[in-house]
C-alpha cells in the first residue's frame, strides 16, 4: 500500500512540475521580430476640448500589436497613450491650450518594436476650466461661500480656494471636485467675518485657470441642536412602513446603518409628508439630508427606492391639530439630481461621496422664525411617494 502511494505522489509531482513548465513556456513570446512594424497611414483629427481624436489605418503586419502616441503636455512632462490593434482610433487629451502640438504616433509589434513615428499635428480647442472659470459666480452662503457654473463637457476638474492669512493667501483644504454639467456647490464651516478668498480652476492634468479675487462674508448660521427634535404626529403625517423604523431615527446620529432610519407607507402613491419639531423657534437657513443608501449586489446605493427626489419644505410656528396645510409656509422646494446626471440605478463615486456627506438645500428667504417643519414627497427616485431618510441637520439663527 505504501509503495502505491510513493508511486502515486511521484506521478502527481511530476504533472504538477509539467504543468509549471508549460504555464512558464506560454508565457514566453512566440516570436522575436525586430523588424519594426510599418506606420499608420490616412490620418484624419478631430479637434475637442482640450484633445484631439487621431483615426488612422493600420499597417498590414500580422503579428501588429497596439498604436501608441507620445506628447508634451504644457508643464513638460510626456504623455503616451495606447490603443488596441483592435481600434483605429486614440484620444490624446490634456492640453491647457489651444496652440498647434506635434503628436508623434508609433505601430508597435508583439515583440514591442516600434514603427517609425508618423507626426501628426493637432490644434486643441478651448479646454473647459476656460470656460467654467468664465461662468463662475461666487456669493456668500451661510457659514460659507457657494460656487456656480456650467461645464458642458462634465470635464474632471477641480475648484481650489485660498483664503488670504496674514498677509498672503493659504489653502482652505476644502477643495471642490467634480464632474458636474451644472455645478452648484458650497463649501462651509467658515466664520462669518469678511474674508479675501483666491479662486482658481484646475484639470487633472495640472492645467489651471486664471485666478478670481473676491472679498465675501459668509452669512451667520449654527446648527439646531438635534437633541431638542421631536416627532409630531398629526392625523394627516404618513406612518412608518415597520415598527422598527421611527420618525426620530431622523435625529439619532446615526447615518446609514439598518433600521436606524424613517421609512414611511411604501403602499401610499400620493403625495406623503412627516412633521417635526424643532424644539425652539429659529430663523431657517437649510437643511442637510442624509437619504437612506439601500442595500444592493453593487453594494450601498443613493438616489434609489424612497430616497427624495421631488419634494417641498413646509415650515410653522402654530400647527393645526387637524393636519391641514393652514398656518403652514412652504420655504423650499426642491429637485434632487446626482452630480453625473446618471440613469436610475447607475452611481458614480462622485454621486455617492455627494450623498453620503449629505445633501445641503437652503430655505428661501424668510425673516421669520418657524419651530415646526414638514416634509413633503411628491415623488422619489424610485417613482412613487414614500420617503427613506437616515438623518437630517437644519440650521439657522435661534437668537
């Protein structure tokens, strides 16, 4: 019996040290050509924004592997991109300007022996910054300062800000990043003291904009004390789907964990709403929301299910008992987008990080104070009307 073992593991070691040889002999090339590949031919470029897309015809050689193209970009450094023998197209991408460049492009061989270069010359349209820079509108926002602008092209970039501190300008390490067509965004946290702010736009590839100076005093606002909220159950206020959920798990400090959220009648398709109070009567600034981010294979996903989408902000300071709209002030109504303008179901990093840090909607201008508020859903993302939120923050002035 013993002997059969032996010879059992030595037939066994000798298939494994086999199949190791022919693992490493396939990964060896099958050939070696030095004889560079020919050029590509019948280049056509079409100029974009800040690129250029170069389409050209393959050379003939069989064993033809990728095209590759090498250039300078503005701050000196070498860019190469490649493309598949599969693809009679590359994009090179990250010009600052709009100057004529020289795009030196190789056919390259399984043995990576490069062709001779084809030099293709390009003229690169405007690169976005320009234009989102051109269109950017900086106010005062309370406790901050909000940015808006249009980027057509929903180019990758970011809006740096610096803050002047005795007597030269600083980073505020509150960068804004995005990829947005429509960008409106603020950055808070910031004392309501006038302030000189420096504003530039930059790409991924270090391409900036031309800088905005600006003087701005953020408006006043603190955040209402959450440990002064409480439910307030009118006969007309939706009611929650499980016993496990609660209208006051809106204030529980807890931001996206399982039943630790408000989850109203799934059955109802009407318009629903739920009240609250806020302890104190305060002039309101916003509120921030935190929708509940449903469990799915892709793993936690916002702007899904009852998450609001189209919804109104109605505030009081004398409710009536009988759960009507009288003495109610609607101060806010609001559509809810992702920064990447997605289909349903589809969420890019940037649509989660914006979600997940929760998503700020500021009150109309009303010089009154209120202590009650009520949201209404007309709709969510899913396309019905019940509503899934794991926290809420308001602000304003109780003073």
């Amino acid at each position: 019996m013993k002997k059969i073992n032996k010879l059992f593991f030595l037939v066994l070691s000798m298939m494994i040290v086999s199949f190791i040889g022919c693992k490493q002999d396939e990964l060896k090339p099958f050939e070696k050509n030095e004889t560079p590949p020919g050029q590509v031919s019948n280049i056509t470029v079409e100029n974009g924004p800040a690129n250029a897309k170069i389409s050209y015809s393959l050379p003939a050689d069989k064993d033809l592997l990728y095209v590759k193209a090498v250039y300078k970009l503005a701050n000196g450094t070498e860019a190469e991109v490649k493309s598949s023998y599969y693809n009679n197209s590359l994009l090179v991408e990250g010009f600052g300007d709009t100057n004529e460049h020289e795009v030196m492009v190789y056919a390259v061989n399984r043995s990576e022996v490069a062709s001779a270069p084809t030099i293709v010359k390009i003229k690169p349209l405007e690169n976005p910054i320009k234009g989102v820079f051109r269109n950017l509108k900086v106010i005062p926002d309370f406790a901050g300062i909000n940015f808006t602008s249009s980027n057509p092209a929903k180019a990758d970039l970011s809006i740096e800000v610096m803050i002047m501190k005795n007597g030269k300008y600083e980073s505020l390490g509150k960068n804004i990043y995005t990829s947005a067509a429509d960008i409106n965004q603020s950055i808070r946290g910031l004392d309501t003291i006038a302030s000189k702010f420096a504003i530039t736009i930059r790409d991924r590839w270090l391409n900036y904009s031309d800088t905005l100076y600006t003087t701005l005093k953020p408006l006043y606002e603190t955040a209402l004390s959450k440990s002064l909220y409480k439910a307030l159950k009118l006969p007309t206020d939706a009611v929650q789907t499980y016993t496990s959920t609660a209208l006051e798990n809106m204030w529980d400090n807890n931001f996206i964990d399982w039943p630790r959220c408000s989850l109203t009648d799934v059955t109802q398709i009407t318009p629903q709403w739920v009240t609250f109070d806020l302890g104190k009567p305060a002039i309101l600034s916003r509120i921030v929301v935190w929708n509940y981010p449903e469990y799915l294979n892709a793993g936690r996903m916002y702007y899904y299910g009852g998450n609001l989408k189209d919804f109104e902000i109605w505030a009081s300071d004398n409710p009536p008992a009988d759960g009507s709209f009288n003495n109610w002030v609607m101060i806010g109504s609001y559509k809810s987008t992702k920064p990447s303008g997605s289909a349903y179901g589809v969420q890019t990093s940037e649509d989660y990080a914006f979600a997940n840090a929760g998503i700020s909607y500021t009150f109309g201008a009303v010089a009154k104070k209120f202590r009650y508020l009520r949201i209404k859903s007309n709709k969510n993302w899913q396309g019905t009307t019940f509503q899934s939120i794991s926290e809420i923050q308001c602000y304003g002035d109780p003073r």
